[in-house]
C-alpha cells in the first residue's frame, strides 16, 4: 500500500494495544500535531486506525485566587473581624466597626457581596451579624483554592463559584488518541510505502524546476474545508433592532441620552425618596465626577416641592430630607426612565403635545450580583404613550401586542408597587424549556407627583422591559451568561439567526 510520508510515520508510531495520544506520536515522528491529527483522520477514513477524543480540563488559580489563598478570603476576613468586635448572630455590629477592625481595604464589597451567602451572617442597613456557629476553618472555597494550587481535583459546585468569582480558570482541549485497527495491522505487516507524490509546491521547488519532475499527489476535492467563522452581528443586537423595528412599526418614536446621568433624572424626577433603599451604592453605581450643573432650576423646584409637600389638594410628599447635592451626583443609569424624564420634562425635544409614544432599547446598570438571570448591566426596553384617559387596558393591550410580534401569547400581569406609578404592574413568561414563570417587565401609569412637576397634564403609562429576559422566551436558554461574557456558547452565537 502505498500512503503519504507522514501518514506512514503515523501508521508506524501507533499501536494496536494502547491508544496513543496525538502528542506523543507528533513526539514520535518529529512531525507538528496538527499534521499528524490529519493524517490520523485520513487514515481513520481508511478504516487503518480508530481516533477517539477526550475532553481534559485543567483548572488553575488566578492571581486574585491566588492572593486570596495566602491572605484568606475576604469574607471569612470580615467574619473574623464581625467576632473581633463581638458580632453574634443576635448582635448587629455597625459595618464600619466591623472594617475599621479588618485588613479588607479595598476587598470589602467583595467580601460583602459573599458573606450572607456562605451563612457566615446578614449585612443589612449598614449593620453586620456573625453566626457564632460559621466555621470559617471549615470554608469550602478556601479548601478549594489549597487544592487547585496543589493540582488535586475540586467539588464541581465549589468549582463554579470560584471560577464567578474569578479565582480560578478552567481550561478545556481536546485530547486525541490514536489506536491501530486490525486492518492497520495487516496494512504494515503487508508492507507500506511512503509515495514521493508531492502534496504542495514549495517555491523553492519552483525556483530551482524541480516541480517540472515531480509526481503530485492528487487533490481531495471531498476533503472537508475548515470552517470560517466571519463577523456577525451579535443575537442580541439582532433582537434589539428586531424590537426598534416592532416599536417604531406601533407608532413609537426612539428616545436616545446619557449612560452616566443625573441622580435629578433617575431618581428625583421619579419621586424616589433621596433615602430610599434602591439610591444607596449597594444597587447603584455613583461615579467619582463632578455634580451636575447643567440642570433646570425651575423644574428642580417643583420637584423638590413634589417631595417635601407633595401635590394636588390632598397630596402629601415624604417629609424627608430633600437636597440639591444629591440629586446632581452623577450615576451610571439603572434604568432608562432617567431619558423617559428628560424627554417628559420638554428638556430634549421640546414640550410634547398628547398623543405621543416614545422608546429606546439601551444599556441599564446595576449593582446586583450575577447569576444566571442577573447581569450587571443589561439592555432595557424602556416606553411611555402620553394620552388622555388612559387606562390598565390600553397598557396590557400594548404589551399583548408587542409580545405577540415574538411569538409570546402568554404574558401575565402582577399588580407591583414602585414609588413613581400607581397602579404598578410586574409583566411574567412562561420559559419555554423549564416552564418556570420569568419576570420580564415592570410597568405603571406615572403618578400625579411625578407628571404635575414635569408639566403634564394628561396621563402617561410606562415600562421597562429586559431584552435579555425576552431573548431567553424566546431562544429557550436557561443561563443569561449564554450571550454574554466569558462564558458565552459560541456554537449558538455563530450559528443562531434570529428570525420572528
Ligand atoms: N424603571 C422600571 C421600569 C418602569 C418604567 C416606567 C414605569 C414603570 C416601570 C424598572 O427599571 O424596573
């Protein structure tokens, strides 16, 4: 039989007892893997040889992993310190107590944002708990890390929360292996020859005419090609200019301003008390700039009015501290009601004259902690129509027919309580692999003392809703982390269309 040079050294180099791996035979026959991985498939192709593959996984610690194996983790740290200063379970200990008497530094959201989960105790209203019955020499995650830096396997469930928490790496490769059939063993005891048919002209060959003598192998017209994966819009893109389109197909026109915003617009404007729980660093991001200057003082009036004495006859605000200084701190936005005031208000196109319908599918951030349906920032579908008389129906109708575009009959309302609409509605899906009932909205009519401020005098109903959480309705995937991140499925990003 005759075969190519290097299919014969692989023929060679494996073995009818023992599956060998394609590094150990490129070690053999001096050849580069990826040659001897394809002369394997050829000669498989030929029934000579079986390839099988394994998927090996090395798990690693990474330098944050690292740091934390020599100096603990943050929170079994905080746990520490929350006893130091005599933390129990029924005694709180205020939060800075607790970190004046830690070496967290700039560990401590970290350290936070893991604590309550691992039972070690609760953080709430800037106070801290410690259960006297935590072990934290008994702490899995800091067993684990021990145990990856001396190469020992890892309890999977340990493994996923480290590798969230990017203290550990895992890699994964396809190993190969490469066993003699029976008819290879019969093929080498008959004999095999290596052709000198040339697969590729060099230029060397050309240079000197030694093409013009040589024997070419023949082309494999049937040889599979290797795949070209080309730039593509991302699904989720797709799905937010699919939206773009329903909405601008329902009369609906695009609403566009700042990431990084005004508390005045996401919040004051919005009649959240400045202590409500939702305005701390625990759910926002503040950013580190200077405040606000360029912001309408009269409309800052009536807002500020809003919340100290309320409007209409019997209107009544919170009677809770009001400043200026807050309201002009700048945030990144966690929702994009923050365009929805700014457009309400006259301030960027112009005092509106109902009817009127607006939208924009942009970027939200939170402080949450990520998980599968949590991302610290998502894209939100935010809306409003400014009619007279509008009433729950027209709102449900609108989602009816806006869910209906994407295949979703199914949507229910749950009445919902937000400090800017009354009556308030949370909107559901059913996913449709596990069943389970998804959030994937929030909605309302504004309330007097949001419209009265911003000067309008007819009714606005408003929502937001999560592209993200729609994609999952109506792809079918569980995890959120699927189309975003590090952990993305490929296979479905290259190859999902998006079609409704
Ligand atoms: N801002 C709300 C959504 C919403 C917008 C407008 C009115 C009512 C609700 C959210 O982020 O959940």
């Amino acid at each position: 039989m005759e075969l190519k040079a290097t299919h014969v050294a692989v023929l060679e180099a494996a073995d009818a007892t023992e599956a060998r791996s394609v590094d150990a035979l490129a070690d053999d026959t001096g050849e580069p893997p990826e040659s001897v991985a394809g002369a394997a498939f050829d000669l498989a192709e030929r029934g000579l040889v079986d390839v099988t593959e394994r998927v090996e996984e090395t798990v690693e610690l990474t330098a944050e992993g690292e740091s934390y194996r020599d100096a603990g983790l943050p929170e079994v740290r905080l746990y520490r310190a929350a006893r130091d200063v005599g933390a129990t379970d029924a005694e709180a200990v205020p939060m800075g107590e607790v970190i004046g008497a830690s070496d967290l530094g700039d560990a401590v959201d970290i350290a936070l944002a893991n604590y309550a989960r691992k039972g070690y105790g609760v953080v709430d209203s800037g106070e801290v708990t410690a259960d006297p019955d935590a072990d934290p020499d008994a702490d899995a995650e800091a067993a684990a890390l021990d145990a990856v830096a001396a190469g020992d396997a890892i309890d999977e469930d340990v493994r996923s929360d480290l590798e969230r928490r990017n203290l550990v790496v895992v890699d994964e490769r396809t190993v190969r292996f490469v066993e003699l059939t029976e008819d290879g063993v019969t093929a080498l005891m008959e004999g095999v020859e290596a052709t000198d048919a040339v697969g590729q002209v060099t230029p060397e060959m050309l240079s000197s005419g030694e093409w013009r003598d040589a024997e070419f192998a023949d082309y494999d017209v049937e040889a599979d090609a290797d795949v070209e994966h080309a730039g593509k819009e991302h699904v989720l893109r797709q799905t937010a200019e699919r939206v773009k389109d329903v909405l601008v197909g329902m009369g609906f026109q695009e609403m566009d301003g700042p990431h990084a915003d005004a508390e005045f617009w996401i919040n004051d404007c919005l009649f959240m008390p400045q202590d409500h729980p939702a305005r701390t660093h625990w759910d926002q991001f503040a950013l580190d700039v200077p405040p606000m200057q360029d912001l309408p003082e009269d409309l800052m009036d009536r807002v500020e009015h809003a919340h100290r004495e309320g409007v209409g006859e019997d209107g009544d605000g919170y009677h809770s501290p009001w400043g200026e200084e807050m309201a002009r701190g700048v945030d990144l936005r966690g929702h994009t009601t923050s365009l929805s005031m700014r457009y309400l208000s006259g301030e960027q196109v112009g005092d509106l004259e109902p009817p009127e319908r607006y939208f924009s599918v942009e970027k939200v951030y939170r402080n949450d902690t990520l998980d599968a349906t949590h991302l610290l920032e998502f894209f939100q579908i935010e809306g409003w129509v400014m009619a007279e008389d509008l009433s729950v129906r027209d709102l449900m109708g609108t989602f009816e027919e806006f869910y209906a575009q994407f295949g979703i009959t199914d949507i229910e309302f749950k009445p919902h309580y937000n400090p800017y609409t009354e009556p308030s509605f949370e909107l559901f899906g059913e996913h449709p692999e596990t069943g389970e009932v998804v959030e994937i909205g929030n909605s309302g009519l504004f309330r007097e003392e949001v419209l009265e401020p911003l000067g309008v005098e007819c009714d606005v109903m408003a929502w937001g809703l999560a592209l993200e959480r729609l994609l999952m309705l109506t792809h079918g995937f569980e995890d959120i982390r699927d189309v975003h991140g590090t952990l993305v499925d490929l296979d479905f990003l290259r190859n999902e269309e998006v079609v409704y």
